[in-house]
C-alpha cells in the first residue's frame, strides 16, 4: 500500500481524451504508485498545475492553442523544478532540440506498441525521484544549515586529490581568517592551526587519508595570529573515496571547565599531602616540646613551640588561599601595574632589599586583571625573592619587551635550570623556613586569569618571573 509521500500524480495533457485515458490506464496498471489525471489542452494543463498537487506533467506537441513547447514554457516560468516528459507523435530533431532549450525534463516519442507506456512509466518515475532526491538534499541543507546556527559548529569536506576545503557553518565564529585565504588543508594547517599543534594535525589527517573508512576524532588549537587561541575538537570520516567528511566543534569552554576540575583535584590532593605531612610535623614538635616543658622551665621550649604554631598558621594561611583559587572567576578591573607593586611592597617585609621599576623608575604598564588576586601574585613574588635572595636583594619589576606582558627579577642565586620545573610545585621550598606554596599559589592566579608564567635566568644571574598572555591597556 501506497502512502502519500510515495504517490506518483501525474498530469497527462493531449487534445484526444481516448488516448490520454488509455495511457493513464497503462500507467497505473505499471504501479499502483500512479494517479493520473488528464487534461485537453495547455490551458487546462496549467490550471490544473495551478491548484498544486501535480508531480509531473506529460505532454502531447501538437494540442490546438498552445503546442506542447509553449506549454512547457509557461510552466518553466512559474515551476522550474516541476518535471515534464514530452510524448509526442510528431518527432524530429528541431523538436527535440528546442524543447531541450526550453528544460524539457525527458523527451519521449510516441510508438505503435505497448511496452511505450512501460518506458513512459519508467521516464516518470526517475523524473520523480530524481526532483523528490534534490528537493529532500535541500531541506537537510536547511536544516543541517539551522543546526549549525545553533550550536556554533561546523560542517566541511575535503578532496583528498586536489585538496579543496568546502564548508557550511558559522565559520567565521571560529577563525576570523578569509576563507579566500584557506582555499585547501595545507592553507588552513598554515593560517587556522596553532603552530605547536600542527605536525600533530597533519598526521592525523595523513592517518585518515590513508584508512578505508576510517572515522577519529583530534583536539587542537587555533593560530594566536588570528586572536584569542580557541580549542577545536574536529571529527573526521573517510568514506572509502576520495573524500573526507566531518565536524568541528569549539570546546574552549569545555577544555576550561575540565582544567579546573583538574586543578580543583590537584589542591585537594595538595590539601591532603600538606595535612598528613606538612602540618603534623610541627605539631609533633609542638607536643614534645610541650612535653619537656611540664618537665622543666626552659623559655627555649615555649619560644619553639611558638615557632610550631608560627609555621602551621602560615601552612593554613596558604593552604586555604590555595584552595580557594580558582573557585570563582576572575573579576577583571584595569591595573596600573606601577601603584600596585609599590604598595605590595609596603606590604612585605623587605628589610634592606631594594626595588626597582623598569625601565626609569616606571614600568607604564597598564593591564587587565583581578587587583586582589594580582596583588597576591605579585607579594607573592616579591617575598620569595627576598627570602631567597638576601636582606640586600634588588627587585626589579618592568614590561616584557614583546608587549605581552611584565616581569618581576631579582638579583638573588636564582633556579637551578633543573629546579625551575618543580619551582611551581606545592611543598617545594629551598628555604627551611618556607611553607613552599608561594610559587603554587602564583600559578593557580596565572591559570585562573588565563595567563602563563615561566622561570628564567635574570640577566644578574638571579631568577626573572615572566608572566606572559595578559592584556594590556593603552594609556
């Protein structure tokens, strides 16, 4: 049985109503998926197609009024797509020729026999589909376009042979680079893909290239030319040819909700090392020096019990602000780098250090950033170069010389190369009296504010702190 969607209404127009009723009996003797109607003349025909419903016309050539030519003509002028089928006895080239002009959708010639109506039947019925295909490729596209919309992804192919990129999709929102520009995979490798990504990307698709039906999925980022670095997960089918077809997704902010679950777990574990570990060496000292206290009356007891307790405030003091990092979103404000040193210096206790903003006696930095978290950061870093640089350490602060960003150096001992990896590590400290979170709490308000930091011989030998991915504001 026959639904709806897969009924065949066919319009059959000739000036002899006998023959027209006789081939639409034929027709849907060939398959019950057939409705025909018939019509005497164009202009009937046309008010017919008029009222809707027709799927395709079958028309004589020789009808009084209109022939069957500027039958086809006027129905092209309101139905392009409609398909028409002329089935005529008066056949010649010129005929053939000018209603090919005209977009005739087959042309067929009326024959003696019966078998005709089979090849008729079958001339429809392609037709048919063959409209029916195109018109159902163009709803996907409309919706596969309105999908894209909304979920900021976007659908590509790439011809393995020539190379050639062509995509559907909010493109724009993802690189801002002219599509002119990206013309095939290598220009996009070149102008889209991060440069540190782009080896990995290459023999990703390689490995797609090369793989029979081979589907995968890669992670990568953009090129920092084209603004803010965004991740893109990009999906990847090779469907056996020469083509490869997929998806790219923007996952930047799921690639951020998954680092800070990341660094979330990794302060809890800090938090567990510190309180099995850190703390309870103090308070072991804290108990037995208590314990040789109620057997004597040395000062020297209380005095190191009071150094305990010192050293486990201080451990809670940074366990706590370790924690907290990170739980909530910056609140960026415009710094003035300057005044915010100069007080943070204020704040430490610097004995005889000295600072120094570069390069005369201003750094002229301006940047965006949350003041409480920087504030942090940067007393963080002065009293780490204090405390292992000497009483007597100069502190210099001034702006990277590419604009991306400023420094804090000292002209202290400095990191060991083979140390300035574990620098940032909770617990790492080389000095005794150090709870060795300093360093770790810096990196979480880099992380946090988006930025990246590094460790550095200074140019006096001492260590130089490079805060770098921050922005910076004119004026």
């Amino acid at each position: 049985m026959n639904t709806a969607a897969d009924t065949i209404r066919v319009l059959h127009v000739d000036d002899d109503p006998a023959f027209a009723e006789m081939v639409a009996t034929f027709l849907e003797r060939e398959s019950d998926a057939f409705a025909v109607e018939t019509a005497t003349d164009a202009a009937e025909g046309r008010a017919r197609i008029c009222e809707g419903g027709i799927d395709c016309v079958v028309s004589d050539y020789d009808m009084p009024g209109r022939n069957g030519i500027e039958f086809l003509r006027a129905v092209r002028a309101e139905r392009s797509d409609l398909p028409f089928v002329l089935f005529t006895g008066k056949g010649s080239e010129e005929i053939a020729s000018e209603a090919i002009t005209a977009g005739v959708t087959d042309y067929l010639q009326k024959g003696s026999g019966t078998d005709q109506y089979s090849l008729l039947a079958n001339r429809i019925r392609n037709a048919v589909d063959q409209v029916r295909a195109e018109r159902e490729r163009e709803r996907m596209r409309e919706r596969m376009e309105l999908a894209l919309a909304e979920t900021d992804s976007i659908i590509y192919e790439i011809d393995l042979e020539s190379g050639a990129i062509s995509r559907h999709g909010a493109v724009e929102s993802f690189y801002p680079v002219d599509t002119d520009r990206i013309p095939t995979r290598d220009d996009f490798t070149e102008h889209v893909v991060h440069p540190d990504d782009r080896d990995r990307f290459e023999a990703f698709f390689e490995r797609i290239g090369t793989a029979e039906n081979g589907l995968d999925t890669i992670d990568y980022r953009t090129n920092p030319e084209t603004g803010t670095v965004r991740w893109l997960r990009g999906h990847a089918y090779h469907d056996g040819d020469d083509r490869i077809i997929g998806l790219v997704q923007d996952v930047t902010d799921r690639k951020e909700r998954q680092r800070a679950i990341e660094r979330h777990n990794e302060r809890l574990e800090e938090f567990t090392s510190v309180v099995s570990h850190d703390l309870r060496n103090p308070l072991n000292v804290a108990r037995g020096r208590l314990e040789l206290a109620r057997e004597g009356e040395d000062p020297e007891h209380f005095e190191a019990v009071e150094r305990a307790h010192d050293r486990m405030e201080a451990l809670i003091i940074d366990l706590l602000t370790l924690a907290r990092e990170g739980e909530t979103s910056a609140a960026l404000t415009d710094v003035a780098l300057d005044d915010l040193i100069e007080a943070c210096w204020e704040n430490v206790e610097t004995a005889a250090a000295t600072l120094a903003l570069e390069p005369d006696g201003r750094t002229e930095v301006r940047l965006r950033a949350d003041e409480r978290r920087l504030r942090r950061l940067l007393e963080n870093l002065v009293r780490n170069s204090v405390e292992h640089g000497g009483e007597a350490v100069t502190v210099r602060v001034g702006g990277l010389p590419d604009g991306d960003g400023f420094y804090v150096e000292d002209d202290g001992p400095g990191i060991p190369p083979d140390r300035r990896e574990d620098a940032f590590s909770a617990g790492y400290s080389t000095n005794p009296d150090g709870t060795g979170f300093g360093l770790s709490i810096v990196q979480g308000i880099v992380e946090t504010h988006g930025w990246e930091i590094r460790v550095v011989e200074g140019d006096g030998g001492g260590a130089r702190f490079e805060v770098t991915g921050v922005e910076l504001v004119a004026g």
